[in-house]
C-alpha cells in the first residue's frame, strides 16, 4: 500500500510503499526501517500527525495511526513474526524496538481516491514497478543465500500484489464492465493474467520457504509476467479511467 504522512518538520505529504497486515477493522504496518537503527521517517511523521492516508490499489482513505505499546505491541509483533521470522530478525540485532502501527479508517465505506483513478493507477504501478526493481537486484547480488531484508521485501511485494488484483477483481473490472460492455474480452485477458500471477507469486513464496540458486529465474518470470500485464492494463484501461 501507500502511506502517506504529514512531515514532522517540513509539514509536506511524504508517502512510502509498505506492506501491511490486516487486523480486523484495521490494518498493521512495522516500522523496520530495514533493520535499521533509526525509525523511518514515515514513523516519526505519523507520531507528530496521526491523520494519514492510506491507498490500497482501488480504494483511498483517511486514517487515524496508533502506535501500539507495551503487550499490544509485544503480541501482535510476535504474530507478526510467526508470519514471517524476517521480522524477529531484525529485533534481534538492534537495540531499538521496531514499532507496530494501526491504522484506523472511521466508519462508513472507503473513497475512489485522490484525484482521478487512472493517476492511482498509475501511482500504484510505478510503485510495483520499483519494487521488482529492487528485489531483482538484491536476487542479483544475494547469491544462493536469502537475508532477511530480501525475503521481507519479496513477500511484502507478494502481498501488495495480492491486495492490489483483489481489489481490481471485486471493485474495478466489475465497475468497468458495467459501463462499458465493449471492454468485455480486455477484462477477461486481465483478470486471467491476473490468475497466472498468482501462480507466479505462490511459486515464488515456495522459493522463499527453501531459498534455492534458482530463485533468479522465479523474480525474472514473475517481472516479465508483471511488466507485461501492467502495460496491458495501463493501455487499455486508462483512457476509461
């Protein structure tokens, strides 16, 4: 998803690509920095104003962050680990505590956005787009062995896309078919890209579980499948948008 806060000092929006957990009417985001051993900006942002705004893939919302202290913190952050140990490993070599942040939607149904939906489109896309950048190079250059940061990255990526073909499959492609038959064949060729990425990202999940020299091929295969269904989408759905 993303994130966008108000700035501590500067008071201008700042946003950040994070992955997130929902936690029943709520969503949890970590503030790992990386395994940093600083807090990330955005954390020190959304202390100062809690009011942000959160952008799924569809919906975009206004949003009140809690940061979540003592047994809250301690129990949600040891869930959190058991999804994904990469978590505890970074608490394990710094000396600050990674904070654990809610945030809250008010009641009533999400808004369509900031702006027109095609630029969120297009926001959302050139996030995904840098993402894989990244974590190819990391593949690139980590060798047959994984470090925490890599495989947080590639399932945090593994969720967002999730969230974000979701969305367009219940939300999105439905509106549009509404309104415009005559994209019909073009959200049926979408949606089943969508399915065969799906596969991908479960392929390559499975990697993850028992990293293997093979795992170049798996991010190269999911990038190719990505990058091609991200040009289709923005060709043919943007000028509807």
């Amino acid at each position: 998803m993303l994130l966008t806060t108000t700035g501590a000092r500067s008071g201008r929006a700042h946003t950040a690509v994070l992955g997130y957990y929902p936690d029943g009417d709520r969503v949890l985001v970590v503030g790992s920095a990386g395994g940093g051993p600083k807090h990330p900006d955005w954390y020190h942002n959304l202390v100062a104003n809690p009011e942000v705004t959160v952008e799924t893939g569809l919906f975009t919302y206004q949003a009140t962050a809690v940061v979540l202290r003592d047994a809250e913190r301690d129990d949600i952050f040891a869930r959190l680990v058991e999804a994904e140990p990469g978590w505890g490993e970074y608490q394990a070599r710094i000396t600050r505590t990674i904070p654990v942040v809610a945030l809250v939607q008010p009641p009533g149904p999400p808004g369509g956005g900031r702006g027109p939906v095609s630029e969120l489109l297009k926001r959302i896309h050139t996030a995904f787009r840098r993402e894989l950048a990244l974590i190819r190079r990391e593949v690139a250059t980590s060798g047959a062995s994984l470090g925490a940061r890599l495989r947080v990255n590639c399932l945090t990526l593994c969720q967002g896309l999730h969230n974000h073909h979701t969305g367009e499959s219940v939300g999105l492609f439905p509106a549009l078919a509404a309104q415009h038959p005559e994209l019909a064949d073009v959200i049926a060729v979408l949606q089943a890209e969508h399915d065969q990425i799906a596969v991908r990202l479960e392929e390559l999940q499975g990697v993850l579980a028992d990293p293997s020299p093979d795992l170049l091929p798996e991010v190269d295969q999911l990038i190719d499948a990505l990058t091609a269904h991200l040009e289709r989408e923005e060709a043919e759905l943007l000028p509807y948008l």
